[in-house]
C-alpha cells in the first residue's frame, strides 16, 4: 500500500434537491428551524486531492467556474481548513493541492459548492490516513462551521435536515428504477441570505400557510422511511411543488421567476418545483429517458422564443436522476445531531 497523498484521492459532489422546504419561527441565535427531505442527484462536481508540492493547500477550477486558482474562502479551501482542525498531533496533515471541474450550476439552489466543503472534508481525512480517526459526530460539526447545508452531503444520501441543518435523519431512495429529474436553471441569481430576509419581512415574500410545506415534508419523510416507490413520488410532484416556504421569497426578488415557473409548467405539463432558494426549478419524470426528451424539447423551444426568459438569456437545462447513495461518507450514519 502507498504512502498517503503520494496518489490523488478522487471523489464525486452531488448536487442536492429540496424535495420540500419548510422554515419555522427565527431562533434566538438568528437562523430557522428547518424541516427539508433532500435528495442528492447524479449530477456532480469532481474533486481530487493530492499532496501539494509546495508549503499551503491550493485549488485549481476548472470548467463551468473556471479555469481559475481558488482563494482561502473557496469552499473547497475551507473544507480541508476545517479537516486539517480535526486531525490530531499523530497524523501529519500535509498541505494539498486539489483540482475541481465544475458541473452544477453556481449559486443555483443546488448546494454545489456547499458538496464541494463536504467532499473536500471527506478527501482531506482520506488523504491523510484520518478516516476513522475522526467519527461522525465531529464531522457534522466541522460542516456546520462551514454552512448549513455541508452537513447533507455527510450523509452521503437522501436525508430529512432538521434544524439549523444540523439533525440529519437518513432516509431510503425512492423504490425502483431511478426517476427522472429536469432542472431549469434560469440565469439570475437569488441570494439565500436575501431570500430569508425577505421571507422574515412577511406579506407576500412569506407562504400564504405555513402549515402546507411543513405536513407535506412530515408526510414524505415518513413515506421514504417507509419505502416510497419512485412512480409515486412522481405522482406526488404537484403537492411537492408547492411545499418550499422560500419560493415566493425567491419570486419577490425576482419578479420575471414566477411568470416563468407559470410558463414552464405549462409547456412541460407538469408541476414545477423550485429547490431551495433557487432560482432552479424542477420537475419530475418516471424515467431519466422522459426527462432527456422533454429537455431536448424546452432547448428548443427556448431557442425559438417560445417561451421569456428572465434575464432575456437562456437557462441551463439538465436532465438527471436522484441516486440512493454517493460516496462523500462511506457507510449510512442513521442519525446525527451535532
């Protein structure tokens, strides 16, 4: 066996669905009780590790957010800052030199970078020969230094997120063969910080009942406990659809998503969902297949100005599935409550 970091350790970041999204009361320290089921999707970042040869960790980006060398906020960055913390005095954490080829749209409502912290987190330990050294609970907490929705991608499948981000229950794939999911990614941007003030100011940037996201994530969190089959959550896309309390945080900071969500729902016959605090929108097909052609389908019709696009530039359009498992964490952790 190889010394550890003479070879690059290689792992995937799975972009993330909210499949619901309900925000309770602000707490005393400033953020919201959460209640969300997330799914990770097959859509990914690649991110590999390596021992640098030179004296501090570095980051070179490539594709859709590149190519460019990274900077000490870099999630990345952050995520093997927050690792090298854990590391005790028995193992040398080298510095690391790692390399990310973007895939999942920046600052989409997909938790790309926030998969990105994970991964790095997951590689930094690995690299090191750290793996069991440091266990799950002290994971979960090194993620939560770093943002809310890191800890999800711990998990390392779907999960209900409770809390600040912080009470992760994991919970089964949907039964089957795997669904189809398009994303619609128009080209604005929705800054979640913004997204939550405007929610917080109440009127029309707040839910018309709070109580609708909040039965219907309890309702499904149950069902994929239980084994729900992918055909039926499919089935469940128009309740899911409504069941995100950011939505018409997101819609009032960006007036042209509502009216676009309308028309995408329409052209595509199909409920439309937003995940997080957007601006992606989503829906749901049985197949991976049906949601290939119904996006060959929108590009197309997006090319002919058939339907406005906010920003008057095209989205990014992108067919994918949810996956059971990936590979950031190794094993199922139940629960974890940092």
């Amino acid at each position: 066996m190889s010394e550890p970091g003479h070879a690059p350790v290689v792992g995937l970041a799975p972009a993330k669905l909210n499949l619901t999204l309900s925000i309770g009361p602000r707490r005393p320290d400033g953020y919201h009780d959460l209640h969300s089921v997330m799914v990770p999707l097959a859509i990914a970042d690649r991110l590999s590790v390596a021992r640098a040869p030179g004296g501090g960790d570095s980051l070179h980006v490539v594709g859709a957010d590149g190519p460019r060398e990274g900077g000490p906020d870099d999630l990345v960055l952050r995520g093997i800052a927050a690792a090298r913390r854990a590391v005790g005095r028995g193992i040398e954490a080298f510095p690391l030199a790692a390399r990310l080829e973007k895939r999942i749209p920046i600052a989409a409502g997909l938790g790309g970078g926030s998969s990105d912290a994970a991964t790095a987190l997951a590689l930094a330990l690995e690299a090191w020969g750290a793996g069991e050294a440091v266990g799950w609970t002290e994971r979960v907490a090194l993620a939560m230094s770093i943002g809310s929705d890191v800890p999800f991608f711990l998990v390392g499948g779907p999960a209900l997120v409770e809390g600040r981000g912080d009470r992760l229950t994991a919970l089964r794939a949907p039964v089957g063969e795997p669904i189809g999911v398009l994303l619609v990614t128009p080209a604005v941007a929705v800054s979640t910080a913004e997204a939550f003030r405007a929610f917080d100011a109440g009127g029309d940037t707040a839910p018309a009942d709070p109580r609708t996201a909040r039965v219907t994530s309890l309702h499904l969190a149950d069902e994929l406990r239980a084994g729900l089959p992918g055909l039926d959550l499919v089935a469940r896309a128009g309740v899911l659809a409504t069941a995100n309390d950011l939505a018409p945080a997101a819609a009032a900071l960006v007036p042209e998503l509502r009216s676009f969500r309308r028309s995408l729902a329409r052209r595509l016959g199909r409920p439309v969902g937003q995940s997080g605090s957007g601006p992606t929108l989503w829906a749901l097909y049985p197949s991976l297949g049906e949601a290939e052609a119904a996006g060959t389908e929108l590009e197309e019709a997006l090319a002919g100005g058939e339907l406005a696009m906010p920003n008057a530039r095209p989205p990014r359009v992108h067919a994918t599935t949810i996956i059971a498992r990936h590979g950031t964490s190794g094993s199922d952790p139940g629960r974890i409550d940092a």
